[in-house]
C-alpha cells in the first residue's frame, strides 16, 4: 500500500510536501553564511560534536569563499538549468544560523529575498540558539513569504546525545519545539541520526511516537558516519565504534518510518558524504542512489509504508 499522491514512494517525501504548499515543484538552494557554533566555540564547557567535520556540513566547500547573492546566483542558475527549475528555497544549511545576531540572519533574508524566484527560506540550527528576537524575525518573514526551520535533535536518548558530545538534552530538544510553535507559525522540522550505541529496535519505535506527538511537518534522516578529522574517526579508529551497514540502517529506516505519522514529510532517507576523500566509514555513505533504492527495495519487500502501524 501507497499513496498516489507519494508518487510510488512507501513514504512521503518532501518534494510533494513544497508542491502542495506552492503548486510546483520547488528546489533548494544550499548557502554557507556562518562557519560556526556554540561546540566549537566551546561555550559553556561544549565540544565539537564528535562526527561533524570543518565544513560544518556545507554542502560546498568553495561557498564559503562567496558572499551570498555570489552562492544565490551561481547555483540558482545550476539548479535551474539542470531541472529546468523556477522556484527555489534558499537553504541556510551549514554550521548553526541563529549562533550570529539576529540583524545578521535578518539582513541575509533580505539578500535573498531580492530574488523573486525564492519563494522562502529554509534555516539549519539548534535547540539551545532560540533568542526571542530569532523567532521574531522568523515569523516576519514567514508572513511575507515561507520560512521552514530545521532543528538538529539527532536523538532523543540523552545517552547518546552525551556521547555525541552535542551539548543539549532530549528535553532540551522537547522544550524547542514547543517555543518555536507557539512562538511562530514557521514550517517546523527536526533532523534524526539512527547508528549510534544506544538505538534498539523499541528505541526507535519510541522515537517515531515522540515525533508524532511533536507540532512539526517534516523530519531528515542521517546516517551515523566516520569523517576525517573528526573526533568519531579517532574513536573508530581505536575499535570503540562501528559504523551501521546499510541492510541495518535500512531496518532501522523501515521501523521508524512504519509508524510515523503519513503526513510528516520526510526529507531524505539517508546521509550522504558529499566529499568522498573525507569518507573514512561505512563506504556505502557514497552511495546516494542505491542507497535511497536499497532502502526502497526493503521496504516493499516487507509491503511496508510510512504509517503503517501509526
């Protein structure tokens, strides 16, 4: 069983998720304006999450060489004449974007906003960088035009979180969400990480009904992976960490999906190590299109679908 409306897909991806909110379908654009954090910055006592490289997971290195009308008009033009594409969501992807003032976030809307073809704003960050003012700012522009926020959870076992080293709780996560809902109206969306120590099958079930009790409409999903210079390389390499493989990253997948609500929107499937030569483990986080069909295949092997026992 699938909806047509998931054109085929046991789940229900993001892409007509946008196309019910704007009639077409919409394409983003990722952008590099801040290249810090509280972890590196190690306020409060924080370290750098032990899987998160220098990039700040930029999706291109060289964006952070570029100002952002720069970043905007070059892959803006790419986008567009690779998939013919007319609207675009500006992605404020790496690193967190409410750690700088917020006059700074709001005169980078105002870049993009110049562009008529951007229909909204897309903002990466975490759940204890919410001032007031950054939620402010978020629902002016929202009236204007589209924000969506997506907050970096990655679990909600505080065990695990401890060991990423990530510097806020569970309940931290729990605490933000609820503030940004009832602050603003923006599109609200958390990210998830499965192959960390402490997931087990009712782990992740568990966090399934955690999420289809949250005011959010979309989630992402990653893969736990080894990246040269990064804390979690060393600890593979002393034998204290082993990367998942993708038959059980993808059961971890299906589990959660299964019963997760139909109308969470869900992003992608898995990671991908967009820079090969940082790869250290598992290999397969190259792939991103067999990995996607792998993960596809074994669902409807098990005639499973999002929301199947929700």
């Amino acid at each position: 069983m699938t909806s047509e409306k998931w054109l085929g897909n046991p789940y229900f991806p993001i892409s007509q998720h946008y196309k019910q909110l704007f009639g077409e379908k919409v394409y983003k654009i990722p952008v590099t304006t801040v290249d810090d954090c509280p972890n590196r910055r190690g306020l409060k006592g924080m370290e750098t999450c032990i899987f998160c490289d220098v990039w700040g997971s930029a999706a291109r290195a060289e964006s952070m060489d570029m100002d952002l009308k720069e970043q905007i008009i070059k892959y803006k033009d790419h986008i567009g004449k690779r998939f013919k594409a007319k609207k675009f969501l500006v992605y404020f992807q790496a690193y967190t974007n409410t750690f700088e003032k917020a006059s700074i976030l709001e005169k980078q809307f105002e870049v993009a906003a110049e562009f008529e073809d951007v229909v909204g704003f897309v903002v990466g960050t975490r759940p204890d960088c919410l001032s007031p003012k950054v939620m402010e700012i978020w629902q002016k522009y929202h009236e204007k035009r589209f924000v969506s926020v997506e907050l970096g959870v990655q679990t909600f076992n505080d065990k695990d979180l401890e060991w990423m080293k990530r510097g806020h709780t569970a309940e931290q996560s729990l605490k933000a969400i609820e503030r940004i809902h009832k602050n603003t109206d923006v599109d609200l969306g958390i990210h998830l990480m499965f192959g960390q120590p402490n997931d087990t099958k009712a782990s992740i079930i568990e966090s399934a009904k955690i999420s289809n009790d949250l005011p959010i409409s979309n989630i992402k999903l990653h893969n736990l992976h080894v990246l040269k210079n990064t804390p979690l390389e060393k600890i593979y390499n002393e034998g204290n960490f082993i990367p998942i493989e993708r038959a059980e990253y993808a059961e971890c997948v299906e589990l959660f999906l299964s019963h997760l609500r139909p109308d969470i929107a869900v992003h992608r499937l898995s990671a991908l190590a967009s820079r090969w030569d940082e790869l250290v483990a598992p290999a397969w986080a190259k792939q991103k299109m067999e990995s996607h069909q792998f993960i596809i295949n074994h669902m409807k092997e098990l005639d499973s679908f999002q929301g199947k026992f929700h």
